[in-house]
C-alpha cells in the first residue's frame, strides 16, 4: 500500500478554530517546532508543525489528491522539541486542542515581520527562459536575492517571473522574520539616582503636579539598585516615554551603559539558607527534576536561595526561569536577577513594545538570554537547556490561567522541571494547602495516597533582617449590635487612627467590596434591584449615582419607587469602599481621605494621582480594596485597618477561608515597612475564625492544620481532585437539558460526581450557568473525562471543563 510523508500543522485558533489542527504534504526536511506557512481556503496562515509521518490514504480518510502542499518554511522561527511537548502536556492535562495549547507559545507579533525572500539555488538547471524570466534571474543572483514585504511590494509582472523560476528549479522562496533595525549597538539601562533625600523630596514636591513621574519613581524604590531598559521601565509603571526624558532631565533617573553595569557580590547566607541552598544545588549539579517547597516568613531571605541556585545553573551553561505572580510587582526581582547576573536577563511582559518581545524571544530561543523572568505566560518561553525553575509565592490566585488553555503555572513549572531534568523551587511565606500537604511527608504517609511525596520541604524560620511582624489585634463587630451602637470602625480602630494621625503617620483601611453599598432593597416589600442581564444584585455608586453590575457593566439610574410594589422607601445596604470613605472624611475631617479602588483606577492618571499624594504625605487616610494590599512599599503607613474581614470569608467556595488568610496576611504586611513599628486591626463578625485567628498570630502552621481537617471531612483538595463542567447558554430550559446529558456521559468516570447544579451566580451576561462537580482521586488522570465528553458539541450551549479549579464561582 503507498504512502505519503505527510505533517499535521496547528494553525492559531483564531484563524483556523479550537481545533485548527490540519493534515499537509511534506516536502524537505521537516521536523516537530518548524514554522511553515500553509494554505487554509484562499489564505495563507503561518503555523507550527506537530507532527511529521507517513501515512496511507486509509490512515488519512480521504485520497492523496486531496492533500495540500505546505507553501513554504519559515527560516528561523522553529520552536524547540521541549516546548512542543509541554504544550501536549497542556492539552492532556487541561482538556483543550493542541492548536490552543500552542497559541500560547506562539512568537509575540511575528505575523506582521514576515518577509518573503526570492533566492537563488545553488546548482540551477539549464532551461529555455523568457527575457523577462532572464532579467529576473539576473537580478536575484546579483543581489542575493529579492525581498517581498508589505511595504516592498515588488511588480506583478516580476512576481509571476518568479513563481515560473521556482517551477523550474532555478530560485526558490523562504519566508523569514524581517528584523527590527537597532537604533544603537549598545542598550542604555536606566536606574534610580543614588541620591534618596532628592528622590524623596521630589515625591513630596514635585510628585503631586507629576503623579505618572512619582509612580515610575516609586516603582523603583523598591529595589533601587534596579537597571532598566526604557521599554522594561514603561511597561512596568505603565507611562509613557515622556515620563522617563522627564525623569532624566530632573536627575531622577541616570542612564547606565551596559558595558558598565557590573554585578555585586552575594551576602554571606545564614545557616537555614545555606542548607536550603546546598539542598537545591546537588540537585542542579546532578540534574535531578527534584521539587522543593521553599517555605519562609517574610523577609526570611528566600530570593538569596534563588540566587544561589540559579547561579550555579548559570555556571554549567544552562538557563533559568524565574516566574512571579504579577509583572508589574517585579521591580525587586529584576533588580536582584540584574545585579548577579547582569544583561543576561530577559523579561517577558505583555505590555512591552512588540519590537522589544520579539527581540527578547529570539535572545531566549537563541541562548543570548540565560534568565528569563515573567508571569505565568512565561513559561511558553522557546527554552531549550534549562537548568532551574523558580516560582515565587506559588500561593498566588494569578497563577492559574481562567480561559483556554486553563493551565495552573504550578503543574507547567514541575513539567518542566521532569522535561528538563532539572529542580524547580516552589516558594511562599504561605503556601497553597495542596503545596504544602504534599511537601508534609507524615501526613502524606497517613493517607491512602499511592506515590511518596515528590515535593521536598526547606525551611527558613526567621526573618533574615531585624524588621518586626507587626502587631494585630482583632475586633469584634457583634459587640456593637449587641448593645445597640453598631460602628463603622470599632472605638479601639477609631483611637488608634486619632493617635497615629497626630503623630504625621499615614493609615490604610481595606475592605474588599467596592461601590457605596452591594445592594439597594426596597423597605417595604424587601425587592432587591438586580442586573437584568445577571443573576446578581445592583451595586450602588453614590458618587455617580448609578447602579451598577460588577459582572456585565451594566447601569442604570436608582429608581425613584420600587418597581415591585411603587414604594418609596427604597435604601442602600452595606457597606463598601465609597461608603467607607464618605464616614472616615466625616469622622476625620482635618485629615484627607482619598479612596483606591477599580473605580478609581480606570479613570485615566486617577491611579497615579492617588498614589503619589499618598506617598507625599498629602493624603493621611486611603481607603481601598485589594488594590492597596499588594505591590508599593509606604514607609510612613504604621496602621491598617481591615474594616470586615468577612467579606471574602462568606463566598461560596471551599477556598474562602484560604484567600482570606492569605489576603489578611498581605494587608497586614502594609504597616510598618519603615522604622516605625506597624499595627493592624482586623474588625470581624467571627473572631474565632481559624483564619482570622492564625493571621493574627502569622501562624501558618497553625491554619494549614485547621483547615486540613475541613478539607479532608468535605473531600476537597489535597484529598479529591476536582474537575468543574460549566454548562451555559441562553435557553434556561437547553441549558438544563444539555446539563443532565454531560451528567449521564460522566457518571461512570467517578463515584463522586455533584450536580448539576446552578452556578453560584446562575445567569451571566443574558447566560443561563449550571456546572458538575467531579471528584476524583489526588493522582488520578483526567483523561476520562475528556474522553466522556469528546465529540458531544450541543448547538447554543458552551461546555468549559476547568481542571483543578481555582475558583467554583
């Protein structure tokens, strides 16, 4: 029986679909990662080929006639076998196609730069030419060749030449990536100017006329040895280039020529680093794909580890990825990476220019970059010889990937580490219970688990530097409705606000809800006024007067009588940051109060404007959700306020009480980050909540024990693993239909299967939701699941299976 050396190409799913994976004949020297330019309709479409086989008209499915020809490979844009098979990794493990998969691998912004080159072959055969084909040959020889670009459009005529030339064997045509023209040979790095009285002071002066300028300047106090390109220090402040000249002519930025920007010594590791240290590089020098969980308190000196090992990575010629939660917070990442290991780092950003994430791809694909540091997207970086993975504060929400590919960072970063043979560095001050249980070797053995733990523990006990925890104290808000005098703020959050603002220093309250009140209720018939497009109530927005829906956007103006039973008694109820900031102006009214929140933040420059007053002093009082609890350090900030932490405690989800750990972990890290101590009131209707409680303590230990006997009781993770079948559509009565069908195609796959059931907000944007829960065993594969579903695409309705779910809402 004949065959045919045939290759299966993924194409983007935005030009071909979620399943663009097409069959084309081979030609050449073809292999997995080449990037190749195909046929799709009347269009030519760039993608990567997956496979390369041959195959049989029955392997096929249709005759050898019906095979298209790849047009052309595309000459130095390949991705690297490793990176092909993570991205089967992905589609396996997340139940998505491989083309999707692959989208996210994808060079930034290559489409565009694509060239073709008419290029002369080296041993032509003799024909019989036209004068035309004659003058044509003669000038591709000449030159080396002829370049067709959108902006070089060669004539017609000398194009059809051409395609007769390649006919006969005597040029043929290459596509390539047109390089971006270099505007020097050496790249100015931009760092922080050494003078501190003078940056201070122009964030007191000056900072509130230029707010785009103080947050570049802020950004930079964090780490203020950092070393920047331009395009690297806009992308991370988010201004513009205006702003950074405007720096440089005050003085407060200075340009480091790259030759020049030397590396600095490493400190002396103390004991429980040193034997973190020596644990992680035996695994580097033996090239064992070994797991440790780095768990340390903050400050406890875990970025030196990192370090450490990837310095030992680096000195056998190998690479190192180093992954962090949120791009924009990495100024002191990239400072401490820059100062051990010079230009050598690459960061991959969104929001940088195209010209400079293409140029850092190439510099990553080819070797020139031998630390690469992003989000989670960088793990699809072109990496070819790794040596370590680092992922820093692995607890992190961000690193799960909400739309396909729905991948979590954490399972793409020990992939890696097996592909490459190579250790990966899991680190948090508080980490994921899963992370941690695993690492838990007694109570892995406890269990009825299969497989020892994989995942090494290193601890580092105690802070590094002579910075204090700060001190926190919790609240009870049961006690004011008990006597009658429900508050805002407790007598003893209200005292302490009075004595820190006489003394000049600055207050952060948080509270995670924003708008004036979450909903608006009608007195005399209790009618909520809800989104028409949502299952959800209307926000209040008093400084706009709206109703809002946090999901969908949709407003309206509050109307004037109820719509149920035309009362007039219709109020606000609840509290959120707006109300929040309305009260504490009125009880506070010498000190200014300003608010941050989402509201806030879209308004163009408010963000800045907001967070330069704070950090001038000009503002005393912010007021703002969980925007204020990550990111810049205010040194003058010495009490926070968490005004109810029950907020993210009452979700519907079992990872509530977590996040809230987590969450009042983060706020209270706000006070005391300069020489002042730091105090932090938490105000809560359950007190003895075990994750308010453990906070007030930082008692990590403590929480993880609580709360893993609530998961193991319930069978959630680290016990079950779960799989979340969301089912919507705009037809309540399909959506329901189509639900019960997903049930009878998966009740085989486990004992344990919940639903369907309505999603916990039932309708989004005019869709109607309903979801299957499944629970299966900790290392149990999910294959059965996809295989359970494969084919069955019911018309109006969308299926999104969510493995290991980070969010059940």
């Amino acid at each position: 029986m004949s065959t045919v050396r045939v290759a299966d190409v993924a194409l983007d799913p935005r030009s071909g679909g979620a399943e663009a994976l097409y069959t084309y004949r081979a030609e050449g020297n073809l292999t997995p990662g080449d990037a190749v330019f195909v046929p799709l309709g009347t269009r030519s479409v760039l993608g990567f080929v997956t496979s390369v086989y041959d195959a049989t008209e029955q392997d096929l499915g249709f005759p050898f006639a019906s095979l298209k020809s790849i047009l052309g490979e595309v000459e130095g844009l390949g991705l690297p076998a490793a990176l092909i098979d993570l991205c089967r990794f992905v589609a396996e493990e997340t139940l998505c196609s491989l083309p999707v998969a692959l989208s996210s691998a994808s060079p930034p912004g290559v489409r565009d730069r694509l060239v073709s080159v008419w290029a002369p072959v080296d041993s032509p055969t003799e024909h019989k030419l036209t004068p035309m084909q004659e003058e044509v040959l003669r000038v591709v020889q000449e030159n080396d060749g002829l370049i067709e670009a959108k902006g070089k459009k060669l004539p017609a005529a000398t194009i059809r030449a051409l395609r007769l030339l390649r006919n006969k064997g005597l040029v043929r045509q290459v596509l390539r990536v047109e390089p971006y023209a270099e505007r020097r040979a050496k790249v100015a790095m931009l760092r922080l100017t050494a003078d501190s009285d003078r940056v201070d002071a122009f964030l007191k002066k000056e900072g509130r006329r230029r707010p785009a300028q103080a947050l570049t300047l802020m950004r930079l106090q964090e780490a203020e040895s950092a070393q920047l390109t331009s395009p690297e220090l806009r992308a991370l402040a988010g201004v513009t280039e205006t702003t950074i000249k405007a720096l440089l002519e005050a003085g407060m930025l200075e340009a480091v020529d790259e030759d020049s920007a030397g590396v600095v010594r490493p400190p002396i590791p103390n004991p429980a680093q040193q034997i973190a240290i020596d644990a992680v590089v035996e695994a580097v020098n033996a090239r064992e794909p070994q797991a440790f969980l780095l768990y340390g308190v903050t400050g406890s000196g875990k970025t030196e580890v990192y370090l450490r090992a990837a310095a030992e990575a680096l000195r056998q010629g190998r690479q190192v990825l180093f992954l962090v939660p949120e791009i924009a917070l990495a100024t002191q990442a990239i400072a401490r990476l820059r100062e051990r290991f010079g230009r050598g780092v690459a960061v991959l950003h969104s929001d940088l220019p195209p010209a400079e994430r293409l140029k850092n791809w190439f510099r990553i694909r080819d070797g020139q970059a031998s630390v690469v540091l992003g989000a989670r997207s960088a793990l699809f970086a072109p990496l070819s010889n790794l040596g370590l993975v680092v992922m820093d504060e692995e607890h992190e929400a961000s690193y799960k990937q909400e739309t396909s590919p729905r991948y979590h960072a954490k399972a793409l970063a020990r992939y890696l580490s097996q592909r490459h043979r190579c250790p990966v560095i899991l680190g948090s001050a508080t980490p994921s219970v899963e992370t941690f249980f695993e690492a838990d070797t007694s109570e892995q053995a406890s269990t009825s688990t299969p497989h020892p733990s994989s995942l090494t523990l290193l601890s580092l006990p105690h802070r590094a530097a002579s910075a204090q925890l700060p001190e926190v104290l919790i609240e009870d808000l049961t006690e004011g409705y008990r006597f009658g005098k429900p508050a805002l703020l407790c007598d003893d959050l209200h005292q302490r606000i009075e004595q820190v603002l006489a003394l000049g220093q600055q207050v952060i309250l948080f509270l995670n809800r924003r708008a004036y009140a979450p909903f608006v209720i009608c007195r005399d018939c209790g009618q909520r006024m809800e989104c028409p497009n949502c299952a959800i109530s209307l926000s209040y927005h008093r400084h706009d007067r709206k109703l809002r829906c946090h999901h969908c956007g949709y407003a309206a103006t509050p109307p004037d009588t109820c719509p149920k039973c035309s009362g007039l008694r219709l109020a606000p109820f609840g509290v959120g940051t707006e109300k929040v900031e309305e009260a504490v102006a009125a009880l506070f009214p010498t000190a200014k109060v300003a608010r941050l929140d989402r509201d806030i933040a879209r308004r163009k420059g408010a963000l800045e404007e907001t967070l330069a007053s704070f950090r001038s002093g000009e503002i005393g009082i912010l007021v703002g959700t969980q925007m204020v609890a990550k990111g810049l350090d205010f040194p003058n900030v010495t009490l926070v306020g968490a005004i109810a932490a029950d907020v993210s405690l009452n979700i519907p989800d079992f990872r509530s009480s977590e996040r809230t750990f987590q969450l009042l972990s983060q706020v209270a890290g706000r006070a005391g980050r300069g020489k002042a101590h730091g105090q932090v009131v938490i105000q809560t209707f359950n007190p003895e909540h075990p994750a308010v409680r453990t906070a007030q303590a930082h008692d990590f230990l403590a929480f993880y024990e609580a709360l893993l006997v609530e998961r193991r009781e319930a069978g959630y993770p680290p016990f079950r693993r779960l799989v979340n079948v969301t089912i919507s559509g705009e037809a309540r009565s399909t959506v329901f239909t189509v639900a019960e069908e997903v049930r009878r195609r998966l009740q085989d796959v486990t004992l344990e299967l919940l639903g369907p059931a309505d999603c916990a907000v039932e309708r989004l944007q005019n869709r109607w939701r309903r979801h299957i829960l499944l629970k299966l065993p900790p290392n149990a594969s999910v294959a059965p699941v996809g295989e359970a579903l494969l084919g069955y695409t019911p018309k109006g309705v969308q299926i999104v299976v969510d493995v290991d779910p980070y969010n059940l809402m």
